[in-house]
C-alpha cells in the first residue's frame, strides 16, 4: 500500500486520540480556574485543535487568543478549521518560531493563560522553560499537556529483545535532538517537568497521567487513527533508519509487519505522557 504522508492530515487525525488522553482533573480544574475574558498565548499550536476544544467548553468567550507555530502549513489549516469560531473571541494566529517571537515580544506583553499541547518534549526544557514562562503574568496559569515520559509500546510483540531495542534507541533520538543547533528533546520530559516547573516558580495545581492508548475494536480503528498510527510508525522510522545498532534488514522488515498489524486492526500503540496545570507566583 502506498502512503501519502501530510503532517496537517496526521494532526487531524491525532485530535480524537489527544481527546481520549488528556487528563480530565487537570482540564476540569483549567476550566474552573482560568478566567473571564482570557488572554491566551498557545506556542506550538499545530492546526488549532486545543482552540477548538477550550471554544466548545466556553472557555474562552470574549477573550483573546494568540495561536502559534512554526509550520506555515499547519496556520493556514488552523485559519481553516477555526473559521466559524464565536465572532466574540478575538483570534490572531502566527507562523512563527516560538524563541523568535519570545524575544520580540519580551516586556512589551503577558499573557494570562500559556498553554503548550504535545510540545514542550520537543524543547530542552532547563533553557527554554524560563523564556516561556517569562511570556505569563504573576498569577497566570500555564497548561502543560501531553509531555512524552519514557514509554511507547507496541502490541502484540514481534520479537522481545529487537523490539526492546527498537524502544531505547528511539527514546534515545529524542535525548539527542538537536534543531537549528539547539538541544530539543527529553524522552523523560513529563517527570522532569515536576522540577523544572517549580524551579520556574511554578506551583502545580493538577497533574496526572495522559496516555495514548490506540486500539481497533470491532469496527476498526476509531476516527483516522489507523492513519495516525501509520505516522508513528514512520517517526520511528525515519528516526532509526540506518542506524548502526540496527540490522537494517531486520529493521525494515520490523516495520513492514508493523504496518500490517494496522491493516489487519491488530496494532495496539500506547504512550505514556504528563498533563500539568500550574501557577506562575
């Protein structure tokens, strides 16, 4: 089968596997604490999925948001998908890197609400945390959501030991990201971000677990989530291929019976991931 893959598509298809994750005290207790007319500042905000979920609640209702990411592609599909937002609710969405904007914007404004979806393990947290955070007001809230924290798992097992393999190289791709010459990743991001936070000057209000957990039931694979878990496997791919701790042979042929598990709905995919809410002091 031949795949075409788009990054707008896999965001798309991700929403209704984020929906299920996210960690449901932490996003009552964000909708019970984040104010009237907020003014929000959302970083990595893909194509606007979090927007949407904060608008169906109301959360948002004659605030201001200000969505960023640095994929033109995925603003342009946001500019799409949040056309037909409440007129009320004052939008402005960028194509921007985050540093970039941190630093043009720095003592100019605050926000009171920050919010990284399923971005801040894509950063090193210990340099980047305090120029996000400098972004909020004392006494903002910040919600933290999806931080990747050591697991991916991937049922039924093909081989122990080669799978076992698989898993600690591509934790170990993160650890070792470098983009546009800066660190940007932790395969532990989740449990360090207890410390990273309050040394930031973060009380956490709310944390808990936020797991991926993809599965076809009788009816297959919910939503777009088999094209979902296609684009996991290929992270994995690209991530390991030619690596020299890897039978390259063995390796492709890994993948290809992994993506056969998807098309026959055997595939079970899981990730463990931190959801925080917290206080700036």
């Amino acid at each position: 089968m031949t795949m075409t893959y788009e990054f707008t598509r896999y965001l798309a298809a991700k929403k209704t596997v984020d929906d299920r994750a996210l960690n449901k005290d932490v996003w009552r207790q964000l909708l019970r604490l984040i104010p009237d007319q907020p003014d929000v500042l959302e970083i990595g905000a893909g194509i606007g999925t979090m927007v949407e979920r904060l608008a169906a609640e109301g959360a948002v209702r004659n605030g201001r948001y200000t969505a960023l990411d640095n994929q033109p592609a995925n603003i342009a599909a946001a500019r799409s998908r949040l056309s037909q937002l409440p007129p009320e609710l004052s939008l402005t969405l960028e194509a921007v890197d985050v540093f970039d904007f941190a630093a043009r914007e720095q003592g100019k404004q605050s926000w009171d609400v920050l919010i990284a979806h399923a971005f801040l393990d894509l950063l090193d947290i210990p340099t980047a945390l305090p120029i996000l955070l400098s972004l909020l007001k004392p006494g903002g809230l910040c919600y933290f959501t999806l931080n990747f924290d050591g697991v991916t798992s991937l049922e039924p097992t093909i081989e122990p030991a080669f799978d076992a393999l698989i898993e600690q190289l591509y934790h170990q791709t993160m650890d070792e990201r470098v983009v546009n010459g800066r660190s940007s990743g932790d395969s532990h991001t989740g449990r360090h971000l207890f410390t990273q936070l309050r040394q930031n000057n973060i009380d956490i209000l709310a944390a808990g677990s936020s797991d991926w957990v993809v599965f076809a039931g009788k009816e297959g694979y919910p939503a777009d989530e088999a094209y979902f878990l296609y684009f996991i496997l290929r992270f994995i791919d690209q991530a390991l291929q030619g690596h020299a701790q890897l039978d390259t042979a063995q390796f492709d042929a890994w993948i290809a019976q992994r993506r056969a598990q998807i098309e026959t709905g055997e595939l079970v995919y899981i990730a463990h991931q931190i959801d925080f809410l917290g206080l700036k002091r």
